[in-house]
C-alpha cells in the first residue's frame, strides 16, 4: 500500500510539473538577460535582476488597461451566460415540449460554427446596434458561444436533482420559479462554478472578436495587447513573456478559487439521485 501511495504522489508530481512549465518557462524567460536568450544551454533559473521587466511591463505600456478590460468582459460573459442558460437548462431536463429535442440540438449545432464564420454577419449587427467598440458587444458575442455549453453542462446536473424535492416544495406553495431559483439552483452550485470557469475563461481568452469589434487601443482586451508587441521586424521577448505571464495568472487564480467546486460539478448527473 505504501508503494501505491508513493507511486501515485510521484504521479501527481510529475503531471503537475508539466502543466506548471510552460507558465514557469514564461517566467524564466521573461527575466533572462538578452545576451543569454539564445545560449546553447537553457537558462533553468530567473535571473532576478531583470525584474524591471515587470515593471517595464505596467508603466510602458497599456497592460493595466487591457487586464480590467478583459477582466470586465470575462465576468460579464460569465455572469450573463449563468442567467440566460439556467432557465433553458431547467426547460429542457423538466419540461416536456413541442420542438424539445430540436432545441437541445440547436443548442448542440451553434458549436460547430467557428468564430471567424460569423464575424462578418456579427460586425453588421453591432454596427446597427452601435455596439462596435464597446466591451458590452465583447460581452454578448462571447456569451452566444457560452450560453449552449454552459446550458448542456446544467441540464446534465439538474436531471441528476431529484424530483421527490421538486414535488415537496411544490406542496409548500413554491411557484415553479420559485423551486428553479430556490431549490435547484442551491442544490447544482457546484456544477454552476464549473461552467463559470468555462465562461469565464473564453471570455479571458478570446481573441477573433475582440480583434474585429475593437478599435480603440483604451478598450483593448489583453490578449489583443498581447499580440500587438510581435512584431513584423522585431519581437520584444522579455516583454512578451513578462506579459504573457501577468496575462496568465488571473485565470490560474480564479481556477485556484473554484477548483474544489470543479470535480464535484464535473460529475454531477452521472448517478441519478
């Protein structure tokens, strides 16, 4: 059994490890002296005395800016696909009606559609809407990608909620939104922070939109300024890969926060009862 034990840490260690190297490698990078970028031997270590590159980062350019927009659209997307999608969610795993399983499979469908195919279409609506250069437009195109997702992901949890405690707070005088509000949703909490994480972090990610629909470099979502340093003739690497590396870590963070919800929510369903 200690074997095992020893067997399975070693594991767990060495998966960690490699999912923790490229952020790592960010950071060594990020703080190697130019001179030594492209030395036959890999620098393994940060060289502290380059931590100027880090505050090169804030005072020379606008990553302050980009992190609270794409942090403004990351929550907006998050927020706004929870409240659309437990509804639809409840419908379809309780309600029977006409044209259920067309939805479900619309719902299914909108995930074969790639971003780029609907930039065109999506660029005349938000002009019309004047919704071009507004994190409000970033926030809504995210969320039409998110809400099918995030709407399958709770139906899963809520047909593993069961139904004896819908019936018993209907005795109770609970209106049906009443028993969505107060008695499903409390009981898929977990599975509601795994779907956040998802929204949130395509909305942290997302590129192809906030390129297209953003003009103004004080809008800017970071992973844009992120991709405006490289350059045609010339790539600032420490600069890059100090960004690159403050860019990471609110969604490291926020994934930490929520991480002990994830499994649990991951799973509900899979047992009825």
């Amino acid at each position: 059994m200690k074997h095992n034990s020893t067997a399975r840490t070693l594991a767990v260690l060495v998966l960690l490890g490699v999912a923790a190297f490229p952020l790592y490698w960010m950071l060594v990078t990020s703080l190697t002296p130019s001179e030594r970028l492209f030395d036959d031997s890999p620098n393994l270590l940060p060289t502290l005395s380059q931590i100027g590159t880090y505050a090169a980062a804030f005072t020379e350019t606008s990553l302050r800016q980009w992190l609270v927009n794409s942090l403004i659209v990351a929550v907006g997307t998050t927020v706004l696909s929870i409240l659309l999608s437990v509804l639809p969610a409840y419908a379809l795993s309780r309600l029977t009606f006409n044209g259920k399983l067309l939805l479900g499979f619309a719902l299914f469908m909108t995930q074969m559609l790639p971003e780029a195919m609907l930039v065109v279409p999506l660029y005349d609506i938000f002009t019309k809407l004047s919704l071009l250069n507004t994190l409000l437009g970033l926030i809504l195109a995210n969320t039409a990608f998110t809400v099918p997702v995030v709407t399958w992901i709770l139906k899963g949890a809520i047909d593993g909620v069961p139904s004896e405690i819908e019936e018993a707070a209907r005795v109770d005088g609970c209106s049906r939104l009443g028993i969505v509000l107060a008695v499903v949703v409390p009981l898929i909490a977990p599975t509601l922070a795994a779907a956040a994480v998802i929204a949130f972090f395509h909305g942290w990610n997302e590129y192809v939109f906030a390129q297209t629909f953003i003009s103004d470099d004080a809008l800017r979502t970071a992973s844009v300024g992120l991709a405006s340093f490289v350059g045609e003739l010339s790539t600032p690497v420490h600069t890059v890969m100090a960004v690159g590396f403050i860019y990471t870590l609110p969604a490291v963070v926020f994934y930490l926060f929520v991480q002990r919800y994830v499994v649990a929510g991951m799973t509900t369903g899979g047992v009825k009862g």
